[in-house]
C-alpha cells in the first residue's frame, strides 16, 4: 500500500533522530493522534502534511516519501513565480472567512515569488487587529509551518485576525495579541495558522 509506505519511511524518519511521536507533532503542528495515523497508513498523506514533517525533521520533502507514492511528482512540480499577491482586506477575512475576495494586488517580495497560496492583508479595523497600525500590510506565507513566537493569521476563528503564537508552561497553545488578548487553541487548530512573513508598514 502507498499511503502504507510512505507512513513507514515518516516513522523510520523520526525514530532516527530519536523523537516521540508528541514531540514530532508538536514540531510540526499536527495532532499526535493524527501524526500516528499517518505513521500507520489509517489516514494518507497530503501536501501539507509533507511539508510540515520535512521541515520538522530538516530533510528534503521527496525524501518521505515512497518512489512510487503519487505525491513524489506533485512535489517536483515547481509553481510559476508570482509577480503579485492577492491582497486581502483584513474586515473582508474577518466578515468573510475562507470567503473572502481579493481588493486588488501588491508586488511580491522576492521570499513569496513561486510560494503556491500566498497572499497579503491589508490591516484597517483596530478592533480585530489589536495594537496594529492601520495601513499595515501583512505577507503570508502559507506553506510554513508557524512556530512559537510567530505572528500569524487566525483562520479558525478569524477574530482577532492576528496573533502572536504562544505556549504555556503545560504545553497548550493559544493565540496573543499585542493588546495582551489570550486565544486559547487546540494542537488541531495550529496548522490552520498561517505564517505572518513580512510587514509593510504604509504611510
């Protein structure tokens, strides 16, 4: 079975650097239910969760994977470099969600040319952008995996927008913003975090 496969190399891959599977799942901002079930091919193996794993474990994204698993010819597929990014009202993304139209565009900066889903926000609302100025632009980078620290876009409750990534000193993850507002997340919920990659501040 490929997905079979491809969950053995994943497991091979971890045990070699002698992670658990929680702290694995922490690195990569999976569930440990959901990183086990990918080990042992209940659940296939997606994109993203190559992406994410690779980059936890610091190996080339091919090298998860089987040599007849499908997603080998799907990752070698280089994305046409994108000369603009959707540029994004952050009241649309909070009113909107997942549903929300670009107002236009903005160039990209060299980092985000050729990253597949990248895209821009444009801050004006203070009240679900706590503390950030108005003009703001934000880049984001949806394909890396957000870490302790980083400023992200909150695309599970979509309010506030923006956040900083936090985790306690039990190891729960939740979401602050400069205004000092606590987020409190689920593990689930921090791969549907994107990564805040730049700032333009706007006059």
């Amino acid at each position: 079975m490929v997905g079979g496969q491809d969950g053995a190399r994943l497991r091979a891959l971890r045990a070699a650097r002698g992670l658990s599977l929680a702290q694995l799942a922490g690195q990569a901002g999976l569930s440990k239910g959901e990183l086990s079930k990918l080990e042992t091919g209940v659940r296939p193996v997606r994109p993203d969760h190559v992406l994410r794993l690779a980059r936890a474990l610091a190996v080339p994204p091919q090298e998860l994977l089987g040599p007849d698993s499908p997603l080998q010819a799907l990752l070698q597929e280089r994305p046409q470099p994108a000369a603009s990014l959707p540029l994004f009202d952050g009241r649309d993304l909070v009113r909107d969600g997942d549903g929300a139209k670009p107002t236009g565009s903005i160039a990209a900066p060299e980092p985000l040319r050729g990253v597949a889903g990248a895209y821009a926000v444009v801050i004006n609302d203070l009240s679900n952008a706590p503390a950030l100025s108005p003009g703001m632009v934000l880049q984001v980078d949806p394909t890396r995996v957000p870490g302790v620290g980083d400023l992200v876009i909150n695309r599970v409750g979509w309010s506030p927008l923006a956040f900083y990534l936090r985790q306690d000193d039990d190891g729960h993850f939740y979401g602050l913003t400069l205004s000092r507002k606590r987020v409190d997340l689920a593990l689930d919920d921090i791969e549907r975090l994107h990564k805040v990659a730049g700032v333009w501040f706007v006059g």
